[in-house]
C-alpha cells in the first residue's frame, strides 16, 4: 500500500515523496482512513512507528480541502511536555511546507509574547501544552470556536502528570461538536474512562499488541547492588564505547547528581528535567544530538518528547514507579524500524518493580550478572522504603470511575 491509496492531497503527497516517504506504516494505514472520514479515533502503536503522521497528514488534508473565509486554529494538540509539543510542532511544519498552512506551538518556560506574535500573524494548528493553553484561554488571547479537531497525544501520560482537571476545564472552551483523537503507546483503564466521556462511538486501532515493546529493541536487566549502580553505568558505557546514551532517573535530583558522579568518571555528562529553563533543555538536546554530550540522563517528564532516530543505547538506572514508562522509556530507541538496546539496572528493592512491568507486558525477565557488579545477596539495605503509593485511586477518582463501572472498549479496527 503507498500514500497515495490512502486518498490524501496530491500536495501532501508530492511533499512525502520529497522526504523520502514511500510505504505508510501499520499505524498510519488503519489511522488515516479513519481521521479522514472524521471519526473519533483511540489509536496505539509502539513508540517511533510514525504515531504523529498518522493525524497530522489527513488532518492537513482536512484543512488543505477545506475552505474557509478567514484563518482559524481548526486543531488544537495536546501535548503532556514541552519537548514533545516541539517535535510535534516541528512534524506539522516539515509536513506543510508546501501548504498555505501555518501551525504554532504554545508552551510554559518560555516567553508568551513570542508565541503570541506567532498567533496573532495567523494559526491553523495549535500544538500546545495544557498549563500554556489554560494561561491563553483564560486571559482572553486565544479563540478556540472554529476548532473541529482535538488531538490528546500521548494521553497516559497526561493523565499521570495529573492533567485530568486542566484537561477538563480546557473541554469547556471547546466546542461540543468537534472530532476527538487519542493516540498513545500504552492504555490502560483510566484511558479508556476517559475516552467515554470524551470521545463518541471511537474507533479503537491497535496495530500491535496492547502495551508492547517495539520487538527490534533488545531488552537486558542487571541484578546489582544500589550503590554500585553509577559504577556499572559508567562501566558499561566506556568499556563498549557507546555514545549518545540516554539514562533515567526518578528524580529531578536525582539525574543532577548522577551527571555529577558520570562527569567524575571521564562521561561528558548532561542532566535535563523540568527545573531546568526552557532555554537550557533546547541547549541540552542539541548538545546530545550533535554528539557534544555522550549521556544524557534525564526524567520522565522531560524525555517524553525527546526523538533522536539513531539513538541505540537507553539505560534505566532507576525503574519507574508506573510500569507503562518503561514502554515509553525504551520507546526512545529502535525508532523507525533501526535496532536498539535497552539496560535496565535493577537493585533488590526494585524487583516488585520489575515484577509490574513482568505483568504488563506478559513476559519474564531473566537478571543477568555482570562479573566484578555481582549484587552481594548477604547486605540487608535497611534504607529499603515503602511502595510508593499508587495514583490510580486518584485518577479513577478524577475520571468518575469506581469498582462498579467497568469500561466497555469501543469497536476494535485491525
């Protein structure tokens, strides 16, 4: 199947085969059709498998096709970072060069003036964080009556950040008739609550299996004691000479203190995370990119949206507490179709951690020692804390949903 079969503007596909576009991937062949025909849409696939093609081009299309009297923000782009709104942003505009489009990108830790100038000179596309979005609508600066189409990209984690309430106040400002997206790479129950009051009659399109990881990425843990996890991180990446390595934390503090520890051991080293400015994670990224800095680490939060289509080397230095990161987190190698490698460094306090991920992706994992990192299964850690308490009774709650409301799935397209 190619890009033309799928009924897009010959614009549009002209401009696909200048970048070098030839065969759609599963996810956009089952989504496009379905965006074109404007149906509502709940639609998954493994991260770096083409999720943002697969609404921006029927969406263009849309507009392309449409006529109108004067210029409006017909979509709005929900994003839950600022670094994923700027790769999204960056998508809309490499995909309408060619078109009489314009899109514009709002988001906190930088100056609104800036973003306002770009709105006033005239926007078709918004992609927009829901703090900024909440910040334009309530002062009046924005107007969001022509919009047909919201897109929530990303939406798991949205809801995780605790975006629910923003997410909810920023629906009122819209208007009730309007095409609603949902595209993610994990669901879960709270999605799917979600997506009853949001969406009608969806479409569910889900082109692997649900919460899945992408098969071209290798997957190895290591057992290895807490304290010795920064040793066997820079072990690993000087021994095997990895570069553009891309490391996790939980913490804010903790991704400064483990650059700090790396920059001891010879690793150019970088920390990105929400504390930093807006200017200072633009610099961070472009210094990973161009190979200035050989690890990055950096918070869930901040990584969401980072893309880098060769990155090969992802390291989890700490788990995520919610065991879909670790999907996203992965997701971050192996991106469009490339080979990738993902090191997990567990210590034993985190194997309950382990164990969640185990279950949401049904498959075991076999720890691995590495020879001179071998955990030492006589150290009691008395500093072993506590679960940390779930967020799932909280989201429930925010979404209306209890033990006595069970989801329905909406019509499933393969």
């Amino acid at each position: 199947m190619s890009f033309a079969s799928l009924g897009l503007h010959p614009d549009i596909l002209g401009h696909l085969t200048t970048l070098g576009y030839e065969t759609p991937t599963p996810i956009q062949r089952e989504a496009i059709p379905a965006v074109l025909a404007r149906q509502d849409v709940m639609a998954g696939a493994q991260t770096g498998t083409g999720k943002t093609a697969a609404f921006a081009l029927p969406l263009l299309h849309r507009l392309v096709t449409s006529a109108h009297a004067e210029r409006a923000i017909r979509v709005l782009v929900l994003t839950p970072t600022r670094e994923l709104a700027q790769q999204v942003h960056a998508s809309f505009v490499k995909y309408s060069a060619t078109l009489s489009i314009q899109p514009v990108v709002a988001y906190g830790g930088a100056s609104i003036n800036v973003q306002l100038d770009a709105l006033r000179q005239g926007c078709d596309v918004l992609v927009a964080t829901p703090g900024r979005l909440l910040e334009l609508l309530m002062k009046n600066l924005i107007d969001l009556s022509q919009l047909n189409t919201l897109v929530l990209d990303e939406a798991d984690r949205m809801l995780d950040m605790g975006f629910i309430v923003d997410i909810q106040r920023i629906l009122k400002k819209l208007p009730a008739e309007r095409q609603t997206l949902f595209f993610s790479a994990t669901f879960n129950d709270e999605i799917f609550a979600l997506s009853k009051t949001l969406l009608r009659e969806p479409t569910l399109i889900e082109v692997d299996q649900r919460n899945t990881t992408a098969s071209q990425v290798a997957q190895i843990v290591y057992a290895v004691d807490a304290d010795r996890k920064s040793a066997l991180l820079s072990f690993l990446i000087g021994s095997k000479n990895w570069q553009q390595v891309l490391i996790f934390t939980r913490t804010k503090q903790g991704a400064d203190e483990l650059a700090k520890e790396m920059i001891k051991d010879g690793v150019a080293t970088q920390a990105i995370h929400g504390d930093k400015s807006q200017g200072a994670r633009d610099r961070v990224l472009a210094d990973f990119k161009a190979g200035k800095v050989r690890a990055l680490v950096a918070t869930d939060v901040a990584a969401r949206g980072i893309d880098i289509d060769q990155l090969q080397y992802v390291i989890n230095h700490e788990l995520p507490y919610n065991a879909e990161d670790y999907i996203h987190r992965i997701g971050r190698t192996g991106r469009a179709g490339s080979t990738g490698l993902a090191v997990s460094l567990v210590a034993e306090k985190e194997r309950y951690l382990l164990t969640d991920i185990e279950k949401l992706l049904g498959e075991p994992f076999v720890p691995q020692w590495l020879p001179g990192f071998e955990p030492d299964l006589n150290k009691t850690d008395s500093t072993q804390k506590k679960r940390e308490p779930s967020k799932k009774a909280l989201r429930a709650k925010a979404l209306g949903l209890t033990s006595s409301k069970r989801n329905k799935s909406p019509k499933r397209r393969r």
